[in-house]
C-alpha cells in the first residue's frame, strides 16, 4: 500500500515521532489528509505553527479512552498509527489506573474505533519494555501488543488489519536520557544508575521510515522489529562528558540492565530478514505462508541489547549527541 491518496490519523500525534512521521510523510508521500489527534490545543497550535498551517494538516482535540471521540475522528479514514500512550515508567507506577485507562483500554478504544469505520490498516508503536515486563508500563504495553494482534479476529477476514512495531529507545524523544545527560554536563556530574547497563537505540527517523515500510507490507497479526544497534550507558556518557565525574546511583525500581527485543518462545513463530525480525502470530487467521522468503530463527535465539552484533561505535555516537544537541 502506498501512502498517496490515504487519509492517516495520528494517535498521540504531536509528540516526537508524530511530529517527525508527519514532516516525512508531508515531503516524500502524496498523502490526501494527516489528522492528528491528542488531547493538548497548546502542542497542537505548535505543531500548525511548525509546519506552516499545511492544507493537509487536520487537528482532532481528543483522548484516546473517549471512544465516541475516535469514532469521530476516523471517519473516512486509510491508515491509523497509534502512538499515544502514559510512557513514564515512575509516572505508571504511581498511578497506575491511569496508565491501564490509556494504555489498554484506549487501545481497545482504537480497535473498536477501526474496525467500525472500515480503516484499513492500523500499525501500533510498541517498545522493548512490553517484553518480559518488571515495571507496569510495560506491562500495559505488552497487553496493547496482544490486542492489536488479535484484533484481526474481531475484525474479521474483510475487516481492518491491525500489525504492530516494536524498537527500542528513540535518540533524542521525549524522555531520552541524551538530554538529561547533556543537562547534567553543564554541572560536571553524570548520574547513571548501573554501568553494566545497555539499551537499544533508534533514530526518529529510521523509525518512521520503519513504520512506514511496515505498514505497506503488514497482513495482520505481525509484530514488527528492526535490526538496531546497541550501546552502553558508560559509553554514550563518555561520549557527551568525556571529563565529567560519573555517579552511579544504583538502578531504579522497574529498570533492567538489558534489554529485549526478541525472546526464545517468539523465535519459534518468527522469521529474519535482512534488517528486521517479524513475529508472526500464532492464530488460525494468520496465513503461515506469507512470510516463506524469510529465514527460520534457530532454537535458543534470543535478540538482547547485550548480545547485539552492532555496537554503536564513539564516532556514531558523537554524531547522534550533535544531532540531539543542535
């Protein structure tokens, strides 16, 4: 499917990756309409200002948990990407209702919302942390992920299509530790919070082109992950402060040390590509032999920010902190 003609809704579109899908999306596909949807008018006049009011450009003040609200909103509607989601791992744990309400049952919200007005394609944006979860962010995520893949049986075999992408940590989002490290470069003291740890990394961009190749190869039912490079935490603070003192802080309570993108009970229904791995779901709807040109995964692999084959080496990491730092 090519983006030309397509109405898209952005859930949770004025944060970083909405913003950055919505200016390659705008340059480089004909898109008919992107309606972005979320629930603040202040992000939204930005995001106007930010892209010259483009004729093309439809704002929706809107919550994810308000159904009536999403059934408006996708009337006539191609393509959804669901990006909107509670995210903060301390600000889930203390209140965790609250992230169930958006996380989960705003995804079932969408689910709803899509099926009943005949969208086609949804992809929803997943992370590391939904697999093997310790925090209740991921958790809640892990939860969004079942429910996207078994929305294809709600919406049965002519209905909407639902798929879902799941990467890493994203350099320079909201939340990325890059610029909390580059505001604490000003002081001359880095806190990290274990020195063994390491994280997956991706850049906004290569994640919108990701969701966009995704979106135009999804039958349903797939959980999508790229191939991405690691890095440790040690490194990418002596890459900003070479000179500053390092304080480890002892890790915080739903952090782990590593990270997981692909487990060994996925690898047995996933298939490798040359720069991604598709979960394929284990469902009657889901035709086995979609994915046939890709390669079967060997028993015991497991796809961990420890045991990468791609390091993000001192000069790349160097130019992504240019690139963050402005």
């Amino acid at each position: 499917m090519d983006l030309s003609g397509k109405v898209i809704l952005l859930t949770g579109g004025t944060g970083s990756f909405g913003k950055k899908f919505t200016e390659i999306v705008l340059t480089g596909h004909n898109a008919k309409a992107i309606r972005i949807f979320s629930r603040g008018e202040l992000l939204q006049l930005q995001m106007r200002q930010l892209f010259d009011d483009d004729p093309r450009l439809r704002f929706f003040i809107g919550d994810v948990r308000d159904k009536e609200r999403l059934y408006r909103a996708m009337n006539e509607v191609d393509i959804v990407v669901h990006t909107a989601a509670l995210k903060q791992v301390p600000a889930c744990e203390y209140n965790p209702i609250e992230a169930i309400r958006t996380n989960i049952d705003g995804a079932a919200n969408v689910i709803d919302a899509a099926i009943d007005n005949k969208v086609e394609k949804v992809m929803a944006i997943s992370t590391d942390k939904a697999v093997y979860p310790i925090n209740l962010y991921g958790a809640t995520k892990l939860v969004a992920e079942k429910l996207f893949v078994q929305g294809n049986t709600y919406a049965g075999k002519a209905g909407a299509r639902f798929s879902v992408v799941r990467y890493g940590n994203v350099v320079g989002s909201r939340g990325s530790v890059i610029p909390v490290f580059l505001k604490q470069r000003e002081n001359g003291k880095i806190t990290i919070t274990d020195e063994r740890m390491t994280r997956f990394w991706i850049t906004l961009e290569q994640g919108v082109y990701f969701v966009i190749d995704c979106i135009n190869r999804m039958q349903g039912g797939e959980v999508f992950v790229p191939k991405i490079p690691s890095m440790k935490l040690m490194d990418l603070a002596d890459a900003i402060a070479p000179d500053a003192q390092k304080e480890i802080t002892g890790i915080r309570p739903g952090e782990k040390i590593n990270e997981v993108l692909l487990t060994e009970e996925e690898v047995c229904h996933a298939r490798e590509f040359e720069d991604h791995f598709v979960v394929e779901p284990e469902y009657p709807f889901w035709d086995s032999g979609v994915l046939n040109e890709g390669k079967k995964l060997s028993e015991g692999f497991r796809y961990t920010s420890d045991n990468n084959q791609h390091w993000l080496t001192r000069e790349e990491l160097q130019r992504m902190i240019e690139e963050v730092d402005g």
